[in-house]
C-alpha cells in the first residue's frame, strides 16, 4: 500500500521550488501526494526563519501534524532546521530534521531516520538545481542559492551558506524540463540572483540572453534583484526583449542613507533611485515592486520620514513592508538604540497605507490598455484568474479553453481586491 505523503512550505520562492522538486523525487508507486490538511503517513515541513513570525508559524504547523495523526513520521527541513536544529529536535513527533541543501536527502532517508538532527556543513557549498511544477502555467526555477553579502539584519547567509550557482547549461536544461510539462512562463529565482554564474565566469546577463533565445519559452519573470545588481545592461535588454516581463521587485529596505549603511547594505539609495527611474524610463507600464524594513535599530523619526518621502516620490508599484525582527547571531541585535514595538507597527502602518496608494495610481495607469494575460486554471466562484506582463492581477468569467493561454484583453476596471476585469479581444 502507498504511503500517503503530505507537504507545507513557508517563506520564500525559492523554496517552493525546492519543495516541488523534493516531492519528484519520490515514487509513484510508494508514496502518494495528499494535501496538508488531510491525514497523512509522513508530513514534510520546508520552513523558513526570516522573521522570528516565520519560525512561529513553522512551530505552530509542526505541532499541527503531530496533532493530526500522533503515528505519521514528521520531517523537518529548511532554513529554520539548519539555524535552530535542538529546538526543533524537542517537538514531539519530529523524526527527521534537515537543514537547507540536507532537505535533498529526504526521500533516502527517510524510510530509516532517526529521531535526530542530521547536518553537513559541507552540504552548503553545492548548488542544487530545482523547480517548481504542479502549477501548470509557472514554474519558479531556481538558479542560485546562497549570499555573500552578510547584511546586519539576515540571517539567509548562515541558513543557506555562501553564494553559489550552476551554469547556464544546466540552467537550460531545467527550462528544457520545465516547458515539457507545457509550462508558458518561469520566474528565475534564487537568494540573490544577480550574482548568478560570479564564481564560474558567467554572469545574470548571460544567463538572460541564453533564455531568452529559446522560442517555446513565452514569458520570463526575474523574481527580485538587488539594485547594485540590476545594471543598465540588463533593464536594456528586458526592454526589448520578446519575452523578458516588464516586471522587476527591487529590494530597498530603507529611504535613509544612515540605516542603509547600518544594515550593510551595498549601496545608496540614489543607486536605487536610478534604477527605478531607468526602468520606467524604457519601460512606462512596468510593474516595480520594493521591499522595506520599518523599525531597524536607529531608524530614527526623520529616517523614517526620509523612508516616506523617499519612497512617495519613487514611480514605485507597491511596497512589500517588514517589521523588523531581531535574529540572533546577527550584527543588527547589537546594535543601539532599539525601536520600540507600538513605534515598529505604526511605521508599518504608514508604508502599508503609502503602498495602497502607489498600488491605486498603478492600477488606475494601467485602465483601458490592451494587455496579454496568461490564465491559471483554478475556479474561483465562477471566475479565473490570470497576470498581464506587469504582474496586474485580472479576472474573467470561467472558461477553459483560456486557461494556459495567453490571450490578448483590455483592461476595463478593477475592485477592491485589486483584480481587474477584463474584455477578451477576439
């Protein structure tokens, strides 16, 4: 009889194609796939430690396994495994526990585990390829793990090592995998993606002109990238390119050049601000989505008002807003002059409200345009749902012969979920 096997992914988008690419790892004919909240023989949990609420909720999922079935084998894999392994070793019911390129052994291990850490340090000095599939529209594919960078605040570089990556081949031969399974777009993905191909004598500039000659492969999304990373060269290219998206997620963490340089960052913000500005230079319609982090020891009341001022007049998209989290073993918990929480979740409140507007302006620029859209084929209440090349969420009364499509539409008006609808063009 097959085991039934259920898995959970938390943080980031690297690690769901990690999770898609374990879970293809496993038998047909041993093992079958169950959703999470189902009974399940063994549960496997890839989990994420980039806030101390990401290592809650991983808490809160194990326990939640063990309560559903006390006999099922738990497994615990990923970053919070490779930072925190003891604790993780206390829950009861947990029998295996992997840390971040470990987490590939599972499928071998898994039948004769014992209840104990397993680590290898050595294990984050390769580069293991992965991507997404299940999702029959995109795929996130990874193709580089790890960061050098060591800001004051992460503690990626201690969970997942240095930064490291395959080569363009390899990477060419995951697409080549991805588009058998009738794949239209992939999101390339990785802890830092710029730094693609540094240590072998490639470059992310490379990487893109390679993908974007193969003809079957009709969309590209670049997940996020650094802004010192991001040069002229590239938004060039995805400018004219036929199928790089319009679509870029600039991480910024802070408008003040004082907390930049607290948090190590490795630029200014004029860097970034010229990145943006060249982006919608070439690109008018493109999505440019920023990550901030409110609340950094020393952000004082003017670094926060810088931060708004700042990101008010950026032609940004919408902002993805942290509260900043102390991580042990970093620098940042070090450091004085703590902020306090009721001051963290105010200035969250602010950019939350500030990125509902730029989110509004966004929207509102973007009606009445002709659009491709490519459709997922979930059902929602009679409708789908798809994203234009700038990442804008849209929606249309079900059918199936849309879904894995990209289909030509206008854009008509947009609710309060910030879904547009839209009129098919025939």
């Amino acid at each position: 009889m097959k085991k039934r096997i259920a898995f959970h992914t938390f943080g980031c988008k690297l690690n769901f194609s990690e999770t898609s690419s374990i879970a293809r790892d496993f038998r047909e004919d041993e093992f079958e796939i169950v959703d999470f909240k189902e009974q399940a023989d063994v549960y496997v949990i890839n989990t994420c430690s980039v806030t101390g609420a990401a290592e809650k909720k991983c808490r809160y999922t194990i326990k939640q396994a063990h309560r559903r079935n006390p006999d099922a084998k738990i497994a615990v894999i990923g970053c919070f495994s490779e930072l925190k392994p003891n604790e993780i070793a206390a829950f009861e019911g947990v029998d295996i526990i992997l840390g971040s390129n470990n987490k590939f052994q599972l499928p071998q291990l898994l039948l004769s585990a014992e209840r104990i850490p397993l680590s290898d340090e050595s294990a984050n000095l390769l580069f293991i390829p992965s991507y997404s599939s299940g999702d029959r529209t995109r795929s996130f594919v990874k193709v580089q793990d790890g960061c050098d960078y060591f800001c004051s605040y992460c503690t990626i570089p201690f969970a997942r090592g240095k930064s490291r990556s395959g080569n363009i081949a390899e990477v060419l031969v995951l697409v080549s995998n991805v588009l058998k399974e009738g794949i239209k777009e992939i999101i390339l993905t990785g802890v830092n993606v710029g730094d693609f191909g540094r240590k072998n004598g490639e470059t992310f500039f490379d990487l893109l002109k390679e993908l974007n000659g193969i003809n079957r492969l009709q969309r590209i999304r670049i997940s996020s990238i650094e802004p010192n990373l991001l040069t002229d060269e590239i938004i060039g290219f995805v400018a004219q390119s036929r199928n790089l998206l319009p679509h870029f997620h600039i991480p910024l963490q802070s408008g003040s050049n004082k907390v930049l340089e607290l948090m190590k960052r490795k630029y200014k913000k004029e860097v970034f601000e010229s990145r943006v500005l060249k982006v919608k230079e070439l690109m008018p319609d493109a999505c440019i989505a920023a990550d901030v982090i409110v609340g950094f020891p020393g952000e004082t009341d003017d670094d926060f008002t810088d931060t708004l001022n700042f990101i008010e007049q950026l032609p940004l998209s919408y902002i993805h807003v942290f509260t900043y989290s102390e991580r042990p073993g970093t620098k940042a918990v070090d450091l004085p002059f703590t902020v306090d929480s009721k001051t963290r979740n105010y200035r969250s409140q602010r950019l939350h409200e500030l990125s509902e507007i730029k989110k509004n302006i966004f929207y509102e620029s973007n009606k009445g345009r002709s659009v491709n859209v490519l459709f997922e084929s979930d059902n929602h209440n009679g409708f789908m749902h798809g994203f234009t090349e700038n990442y804008i969420k849209v929606k249309t009364p079900y059918n199936t012969v849309l879904v894995n499509e990209i289909t030509d539409a206008r854009l008509k008006e947009w609710d309060l979920n910030f879904e547009y609808s839209v009129e098919i063009q025939k």
